[in-house]
C-alpha cells in the first residue's frame, strides 16, 4: 500500500469534506418533535396547529390520534412528552382550567423540555401555569384565522431558536 493509499482511506478529499459542511441554509432547527398539549374544548385550534407544523416539516404528537387502544393513556402521553424535543401548549382560558393540561404541562417541565405557549385568546388567570411559563417564549395566535399563514411562520421560526 502506498502513502497516498492509506492517507486516502484516513482523510477525505476535501470535496467530500466540503460537501458534509451545512450551509446557513441547510441548518435545521432545534425542534423537530413536538408534543401539542390543549383542551378538549380548543380541539379544532390543535388541529390546525398540528396539521400546519406537519406541513412545515415538524413532527407532531397529539391525543387522541396518536393514543394507542389497549394501552394505559395516561402512560402514553408521559412518554410522548419524555420522547419529543418541545412541548407546544395551546394556551387558552380553557386550558387554564383544565387539570390534564396543567399535568402534562408540569410533566413536561419536571422532565426540563423546550416549553413554547401559542396563545389563542387573552386570558391569564392560572396563576401556577404563569409559574410555569413565564420564562418560555409564547406565540400570539389570536387572529390565526385572519393570519394562519403568518403566524405559522412566527411559531416555526419560535420553534426554530428555543
């Protein structure tokens, strides 16, 4: 074996190794699974949410399409929120009230996860979830019907920086 052979094998030709470098804009953002925690009562919010951050490349996590029949649910979303890389609250005056939302919320702090609220209205009256948030980017999704597509782009670009 000569020198160039098995320098060859040790180091790649530089175009290779130029090839591998990311560019600005091949880097990725921060997030690529995101678990979506909301109220029942803001279901069809959730789903837009989720459906447009699929779009945008992002994978999604939310009750009830990704539960598993047979299986303990409340196991399930502990996991699901252990396995993703955010959790994305859909932050409401009826997600305040809701005990699920503010135990999935208080799982995903104690497991130290990326934490993004997407406020959909005014209101703040849990004071134990403004605990919880205060620190945490929040996205204002208030005129999502009149701006989906820009406000979309905000959470993306939110999702891409935590």
């Amino acid at each position: 074996m000569t020198i160039k052979d098995f320098l060859g094998r040790i180091f790649k030709p530089r175009r290779e190794v130029e090839e591998e470098i990311p560019t600005m804009y091949s880097i990725q953002p921060s997030v690529s699974s995101i678990y979506i925690s909301y109220s029942t009562k803001d279901r069809d919010v959730a789903d837009y949410v989720c459906g447009q951050l699929e779009n945008r490349g992002f994978r999604c996590w939310i009750a009830p399409r990704n539960i598993i029949a047979g299986h303990p649910i409340d196991e399930q979303i502990y996991e699901a929120i252990k396995k993703t890389d955010c959790f994305l609250l859909i932050f409401s005056g009826n997600s305040q009230e809701s005990k699920f939302v503010m135990r999935e919320l208080n799982a995903a702090y104690s497991l130290g996860k990326k934490l993004i609220s997407f406020h959909i209205d005014s209101s703040f009256s849990n004071r134990e979830m403004e605990f919880y948030l205060a620190c945490y980017p929040h996205v204002d999704g208030r005129e999502l019907e009149s701006r989906g597509d820009e406000i979309m782009d905000d959470l993306k670009k939110t999702l891409s920086y935590v």
